[in-house]
C-alpha cells in the first residue's frame, strides 16, 4: 500500500500526481521514521517537467503515484497548488533534502551509497560529502553507466553494503523508473533520485546564485549554463499555460 494512505500524509494534487503538503523538517521526520521501519520507501523530487511526462506517458505517472512520497522540487508545482486553490507552503528541494538527510545521519549514523554520475564526480562527491558530514557513514558509491544486463550485480553491490539511505543520479527519465522497478530487490529504506546534485557538490557545476533561487529562476540559470536542455525545458511554458487554462482542474484528485 501507498505510505500517502498508509500514514496519511497531507498531499494536494497537481494535475493527478500527489504531492507532500509536509515542509522540510516535516518531511525529514517522516524520512527518519523510515528509515527505522526498514521497508522500502521511494522518494521523488518533482518538478514541472515531470508532471508533463506524467501526462504524456500513463506508464511514467503511475510510477510516480507509487512513490511514497513526491515532495515539490520546482518552483512551477508551488504555483500551479496555489493557482488550484489548494496551496504549498513551499519547495522542498531535491539538494537541500539531500544535505537535510546527511545532517540527519550525522546524529544517526546513517549509512549513504551514492549512485551515478561519472566516476570521477561520484568520488568527488562521496569525498567532499565525507568531509561535510564526518560523522555520517558513506558505505559506498558507484557511477551511474551501467545497462540493464548489470542492474543485478549493481542491486546485490548495493545491498552487501546495507544502506539506510540511496542517493540516485542518472537523469529524470531512468532514475526514478530504475528506482521504482528495483525498489523490492534493493530494499533500502529510503531511495532517491537527486539530478544533477553530485555534480554541484563535486564542484563540476554551480548552483544558481541566491538572486536567481529568490526570483525562481533556478531553472533560467541552468539553461544558460546548458543551452543543450532547451528542449527539455519546452516542457515549462507549456505546463504554465495549462495551469492557466485548466486551473479549475489543477487540483482535482481524479484528473
């Protein structure tokens, strides 16, 4: 059964995907209940983008809606919940999470596996986040090239090193469904995709500055910085435009 239902989470629904109304200390005690009942849990970071291929692909939305918890990464889903009527109180950031969770298991003595990437920014990362965090338990990392003829010598490396939480970054469209189609096998209590995060941490990319965070221009900077995911970013306008025009419809449960 969905957690949502199971510990009634409080969600509002933007175009049919459910999204954690919890803010983020809320959402990191919820994660550290998880993290001691065992069980799998999967968490997505949500933006826009993937609401649009949530709509465009049936297949891609009921993964997500089998997530336990889809919290509001991008600044449009806190728009589009407030355009609906049924507001957020804010974003809950994918990065901010991740740093969230490390300051977490620094009380707990978590153990973290970070998964993706290339192999040199995952060794970046695992290192710079070790020294961060001293007191957390990095059990492993892995880069994220790998096919599906590997995926279960990967799920068995990552079990032998009995994670609490699995951090995942191979893109918006494999991380979140590799996730949600291994999410048995690996049994880690608390699975998640981050993105680009590795690369940020290890310093091969800059966050956006604090004035474009402030304006909601995150995603304006990074087209900047990566022309090449303008076609991606396609998907953002359009999403606007449909708030805009359905916004009776945005937060129906049963779009």
């Amino acid at each position: 059964m969905n957690m949502n239902e199971t510990t009634q989470i409080p969600t509002v629904s933007v175009f049919g995907v459910p999204f954690s109304k919890l803010d983020m200390k809320e959402t990191v005690k919820y994660l550290t209940e998880a993290v001691q009942s065992g069980q799998p849990h999967q968490v997505i970071t949500a933006n826009p983008i993937m609401v649009m291929t949530a709509l465009d692909r049936p297949e891609y939305k009921q993964m997500m809606k089998s997530a336990e918890l889809i919290v509001p990464d991008g600044t449009g889903i806190v728009w589009a919940a407030g355009v609906g009527g049924d507001p957020l109180d804010g974003r809950v950031t994918g990065f901010d999470l991740l740093h969230e969770l490390f300051k977490a298991g620094e009380t707990y003595r978590w153990r973290f596996y970070l998964l993706g990437t290339t192999t040199e920014v995952i060794q970046e990362a695992a290192k710079r986040l070790q020294m961060q965090y001293p007191a957390a338990v990095i059990c492993g990392y892995r880069d994220g090239f790998f096919g599906a003829d590997e995926d279960a010598a990967v799920i068995e490396e990552i079990r032998a090193a009995q994670p609490d939480i699995l951090f995942v970054a191979r893109g918006a469209d494999n991380q979140e469904p590799w996730i949600a189609q291994h999410k048995e096998a690996l049994g880690v209590p608390v699975m998640m995709g981050v993105g680009g995060s590795f690369d940020i941490i290890s310093g091969k990319l800059k966050r956006a500055p604090k004035v474009f965070q402030k304006l909601r221009l995150e995603w304006f900077y990074r087209l900047l910085r990566e022309p090449s995911r303008y076609k991606r970013m396609l998907a953002l306008p359009k999403f606007a435009l449909k708030v805009l025009r359905e916004k009776e419809n945005v937060t129906k449960p049963g779009y």
